[in-house]
C-alpha cells in the first residue's frame, strides 16, 4: 500500500514541475501562439494519467477530463486562424472557473 502511494506521489509531483516549467516558459517565450499553454496543460495532464496507466495506479478523471478539455481548447485556439474561425470566449478559463466552483461546492458540502 505504501508504495502505490509514493508512485501517485511521483506523478503528481512530475506532473507540476511540468507544469512549471511550462509556464516559466510562456512568460519567457512570448512569441508562441495563443493556445499553446492550454495544449501543454492538457499534454501533462492526460500524459500522467497514461504514465499512471502504464504503472497499473489508478488514474484521476479530474485531471484526465480537464487535460482533454484543454488539449481541445488549445488545439482550437492554434488552428483556428487555418480553419477560419474564431471565438472571442475565454474558454479554458470559463471551464477553469466552473471547475473551480464545483471543487469548492463539494469540499464545503462535505463538511
């Protein structure tokens, strides 16, 4: 038992060093096309819960959801000037805000 721990433990600290480091990079790195930092949040979300995969731990749905929801997010946002579409909302930040919502509503109702 305590080694499934230390495993999920690692993961989940790899996952926000990535994290990090990818958002030291954006602010560093201006020039990158908007939509690059919702496509790196949802490549390091949905890549820890395969790597969970691979090392048969159980995987977080939260963060496999919300690494999806990005990785559309981000990929919309890059391809939207080929496709010749655009939408003004601010999307990952509207789910981000919902998502935030509905944390707090459940921790607060537990008590």
């Amino acid at each position: 038992m305590e080694d499934t721990r230390k495993f999920t433990y690692d993961f989940e600290t790899i996952a926000w060093g990535a994290l990090f480091i990818l958002w030291g990079m954006m602010e560093i790195f201006k020039f990158l096309p908007d939509g690059t930092g919702a496509l790196g949040v949802g490549l390091i979300l949905v890549g820890v819960n395969i790597a969970r995969v691979i090392a048969k731990q159980p995987i977080s749905g939260f963060s496999t959801t919300l690494g999806i929801l990005a990785l559309l997010a981000g990929g919309l946002k890059i391809a939207s000037p080929y496709l010749h579409f655009s939408f003004d909302l601010p999307i990952f930040a509207i789910l981000l805000l919902a998502l935030g919502i509905i944390l707090l509503g459940s921790a607060l109702k537990k008590k």
